[in-house]
C-alpha cells in the first residue's frame, strides 16, 4: 500500500510506515531526522491514507520549516554547553599526534591535526555529558531509597531518559547542550521512576521534589527538547 500513496513533493520529508499497533492514522514530526512519519494501522485502506496525508500537506510543511537549522560541530560555531555558550575554536598543528580538547568558560578548544576533528568533538561532549550526568543522578539518588543499578548514556531520538524495571537508567548525551535546570529535571524524572514506575501524583511529587527547578526545567524541555538535536 505504501507505493500507491502520492506523497507529491513531500518525499523527503514523510516517511511511511505501518503498525500492526496503531488504532489510527497519525503524524509524528522525528526533529532528530527532520522529517515526518506517518503512522498507518495495518489495515488502512490506500484511499484514506492518500485523503489522510493531503489533508495534512500544510502541516508537514509547517513541522519541517519550523525546525531549528542544523549546528555542525566545526570551527567559529557557537553551541551551548551546560548552560552557557561556547565558541568551538580550532587550532591546527600538523606536528600534534593527538587531539586535545579543552572546555574553558566560553571557548571549546580544540587543538588537533585532523582535518575531520568534528567525531572527536563529539566524543568529548559525550564523555563530559556522562560525568554531569551520572553526578546529577547520583546526587539524587541518595535522597531515595532505591539507587540505579546501571547507568547508560545513548543518542536518543524520542526520549531524553528512560528507567527500567530493574533500575537501568538511560539519559541522552545531548542533555548537554540544554539549560542546566532542564538537564536536572530530565535526571529527576528518571531518578523518580526508580521508585514510582509510573506517572502517578506520588511520582510528580517527587520528581519535583528531586528537581533544582521543577517548572522551568519541565517547560523548557517541554517546549525547546527537540532543538537539541541540531547540533552535530
């Protein structure tokens, strides 16, 4: 069914797929990968599908041209690291044998004899984002009772954490480039599950009580999360 439906122009931006789970058809904008994905239950008829997507053309129009641009990580770019802006500035040397990177109050330095320097940039924003993270969550964890029996740090496309059953934690390394109060309240979600695994008002509770600024963290997540994933 998928090849009958016209997508006319928005080929690059809709991606189809079916779900044998879905009750009903939905778009589901994916800022990670800048496109759309329209969602269909195994057994939607071509012409609702086709109805379906017209309908909602401007729309995906809309979605796609309110993305953020998209940030590489490579020399005179401005990005923000835990909390404050720094400038990437990079310095050549052929006669290096190693790259070294160094955060300093607003500068990211990078001093390298590579030309594609920007994979180690990001491993370093990957390693520094573990560090904060795994302290933040340590820092909370010993004011409950239950304390995370692993801890993960992925590149993430639609959550920013998650918190297993058995106390596994996963949190996104690009928590690094949003405010420290939404990086702390993303850790205090997940702290929170350790011990309510549900989104219950006890959980609420205390995922404010865990957080340093509950509202504003919340909020900015809420409304700002998906720029996170325009850099690198």
């Amino acid at each position: 069914m998928v090849e009958t439906i016209d997508l006319a122009g928005l080929e690059r931006h809709v991606k189809i797929r079916q779900d044998s789970r879905a009750k009903r058809m939905a778009l589901r904008l994916d800022a990670a990968n800048r496109c759309v994905h329209l969602v269909l239950p195994r057994y939607a008829s071509p012409r609702k599908a086709q109805h379906f997507i017209d309908a909602h053309r401007q729309w995906v129009v809309d979605r796609i041209s309110e993305l953020p641009d998209y940030v590489p990580l490579v020399d005179g770019e401005v990005i923000p690291v835990l909390g404050r802006d720094v400038e990437i500035v990079v310095r050549f040397d052929d006669l290096r044998k190693s790259t070294q990177i160094t955060l300093q109050d607003h500068i990211l330095l990078v001093e390298t004899n590579l030309e594609d320097y920007e994979p180690r940039i990001k491993r370093f924003l990957k390693n520094l984002a573990r560090e904060y993270l795994s302290d933040m969550l340590e820092e909370k964890t010993a004011k409950i009772t239950r304390q995370a029996r692993k801890i993960q740090i992925r590149d993430t496309k639609s959550r920013w954490g998650s918190c297993s059953a058995d106390g596994n934690i996963s949190l996104s390394w690009r928590l690094i480039f949003a405010p420290l109060n939404a990086m702390d309240y993303v850790v205090a979600h997940e702290a929170a599950h350790l011990e309510h695994m549900d989104h219950s008002k006890r959980f609420w509770n205390l995922c404010e009580k865990l957080s340093v600024s509950y509202k504003d963290g919340k909020s900015w997540m809420r409304k700002n999360g998906h720029t996170l994933h325009r850099y690198g």
